[in-house]
C-alpha cells in the first residue's frame, strides 16, 4: 500500500473517531470516573467458567449479573465490595440456570443479554437467534431462574416478523420504568424495515425504546437514533448498536452505545454514555415501519466518552462494555453506575471481563 493510501486511511479514521454528540452547556449530570477491576479469565463455578457478562444489576443487597452462553443460560449473584471510591474485589457466590418449559426452549434460543431484578424474581431479555427462526424474548423467573411467563412482544419483534429483526441485534437494553411501573427494552440494532445498520457516515438507522406494563404487555414506544460507527474498520466488519439502558427520571434514560471496528486489535471499541431524553417523541408502538415515517427521536446529549479515561484503565483498554446499574451511594452521597463487560469466553480474542465504577454527578 502506498504511503499516500496509508495517510489517507488514517486521516479518515481520526476524523471518524470523534464523536459526533456534543456535551450540554446545561447538562442535568455529570459522570466522573473512578475506577475499574479486571476479573481474572478461567475461573469456575461448579465447573462452569465465569464469562459473557452480558447484564448487571443491584437490589442494594447482591448483584446479579447475566451469563450469554446459549448452551447454559444463567446468571450470577455476586458481591462488589467498594472501598471508597475503589472496587476492592469482586466475588462470585452462587449460579442459577434458566429453568424453562420444553414448549418455550423449543421456540427461542436463550441468548441472554439483560436482567433486572424485581420483586422476588428477575425479568431477563433474550436475543434469540433470528437466522434459526428462534423468537427473542422477554420473561420473568423467580429467583432461582425458574421460568414464570413471557411477556407479550409486538409481530414485528418475532423471528417470523416481516420487519425482519437483525440476528445478534434485538433484545439488549433492559430497565425498570421509573416509579417501578413497567419496564422498558430497548433493540440493539435497527429492524431491516426500519433502517441501516450504522455506518461510518451518517445514517438513519432507529431502533425502539418499548415500555411494558406489569402484565407484560406492550403500551408505548419511543423511536431512539443510533449514532454512525466511530472508527474506521480496517477490516470488513464494524456495528455499533445499544447495548444497555437505565431509566433515571420520568422522561430521561442512561443509554450505552458501544461502537466496534474491526482490524484495531484491543482499541476496537468505542462505548459512549449518553443522555436520552423524551421531549414530546413520536409513540411508534402501532408503526410496523419506522424508515420512512416523519418521526420525533428521543433528543441525545453525550455525558460521558470512555476515551477519555482509556490510560486510566488497569489495560489501557476499553472492552466490550454491555451492562450498567446503579450501584451504591459514594462516601460524599452521590450515586455510583456500575459497567461490565462481556469477554465472550474470549472466543473473538483476548477480551476482558471488566468492571468499570463511575461516580453520577447531579448539577
């Protein structure tokens, strides 16, 4: 390759790296970091390895974090003892397989990918697998993994839907609604009716924000714009896509987007924390296309870019960011986001399963 070709390739790949959200001049939070923990690669529960830390959350007591391993879905319980404004260890305790009818194994593939606990159980999404025809999936379970019921998901969603959900990009984001009212899920990836993957110029590529009642049943949706990839790839693969969400007031959500190039080795990743917020956006929930309807989005503001910490981080690397919570109160009485990462049982390379402690600033 000539050195012209070179120039020019890295030239685009700078100017791709910058975000295109711009930070609030009157932002309603500020996030600081604080601190990350690096969980060590093989270890095993009752011979089961600790990996693809796909979701996380904390009742104030435990943490519960999800496994995305579809021939053993489960979760975790697990202790994450801060020390200050420091995670000093984490400590897995217990593991609970998903305990599902024959009649619903045999019509989902249990990709997990979120889980928030409620009540005296959890509700958990479920990517399926869409090149298989296995529907994706949100449940409820006790608090064993037993399976209680799924909650009604509109046709577009199915496998089956002639919106035709993407594989590997459906059911990712998981939140409680505010007040405790519901829950909203969120698609990691446009349906293919909808719109494009995200590409490294600007594209319309919308995915739904869809609000639950507490039977289950779908009330509302709010249409949410990805941003474009973030990099350049080097080769030919690159997505970015929401991996996680959590609802912090009435009409504002904490959303993760976490774009991947491929061809750059551990610095792939770009994971940006962003404010969503619903100001008067269009309720889709009866629109089985989105690409070509004049809608409202949820406005976005840029709260915080990993980058910006990467020589921080115990690697100096920002891994596949895919869970958040809210974690404890900090020692000054603010609140704290947990993030975790999933390494893929480092299948796709050396990963990370990575804890990242943020520290959430009111202003």
């Amino acid at each position: 390759m000539k050195l012209k070709q070179i120039a020019l390739i890295l030239l685009i790949s700078v100017s791709y790296s910058c975000s295109s959200l711009k930070v609030s001049k009157t932002p309603t939070y500020k996030v600081n970091y604080l601190d990350d923990y690096i969980y060590p690669k093989q270890v095993f529960i009752d011979g089961n390895e600790i990996g693809g830390l796909s979701g996380i959350d904390y009742d104030g007591t435990a943490y519960y974090l999800i496994c995305d391993q579809p021939s053993k879905p489960r979760f975790y319980e697990a202790d994450i003892i801060l020390k200050g404004t420091t995670i000093d260890t984490v400590i897995f305790s217990k593991q609970h397989f998903i305990k599902a009818p024959k009649a619903i194994n045999s019509q989902t593939l249990m990709d997990l990918e979120s889980i928030r606990k409620v009540d005296n159980g959890f509700i958990i999404s479920s990517e399926g697998s869409i090149t298989n025809n296995k529907t994706p999936m949100v449940f409820y379970t006790d608090s064993t993994g037993a399976f209680i019921k799924s909650a009604s998901i509109p046709e577009y969603f199915t496998s089956k839907g002639p919106q035709k959900p993407r594989n590997n990009g459906v059911f990712e984001g998981l939140t409680k609604a505010h007040l405790g009212k519901g829950f909203w899920v969120a698609t990691e990836l446009p349906l293919e009716l909808d719109g494009p993957e995200p590409k490294v110029f600007n594209t319309t590529s919308l995915i739904r924000f869809t609000l639950f009642n507490d039977n289950g049943i779908a009330i509302k949706q709010l249409p949410y714009k990805l941003e474009r990839l973030q990099k350049l790839p080097l080769l030919p693969f690159g997505v970015n896509g929401l991996t996680d969400m959590l609802q912090i007031s009435e009409n504002q959500f904490l959303v993760l987007e976490r774009s991947y190039s491929a061809g750059y080795g551990t610095n792939g990743n770009v994971v940006q924390l962003i404010i969503a917020t619903n100001n008067n956006a269009t309720n889709t929930i009866s629109d089985t296309i989105l690409e070509k309807n004049e809608l409202t989005y949820l406005e976005k503001e840029l709260l915080f870019n990993f980058k910006s910490v990467k020589k921080q981080l115990t690697n100096k690397s920002i891994d596949n960011i895919e869970g958040i919570t809210f974690g404890p109160k900090l020692p000054n009485g603010n609140l704290s986001l947990i993030l975790v990462s999933d390494n893929n049982f480092n299948s796709l390379g050396e990963q990370l399963n990575q804890f990242i402690l943020l520290e959430l600033i009111p202003q």
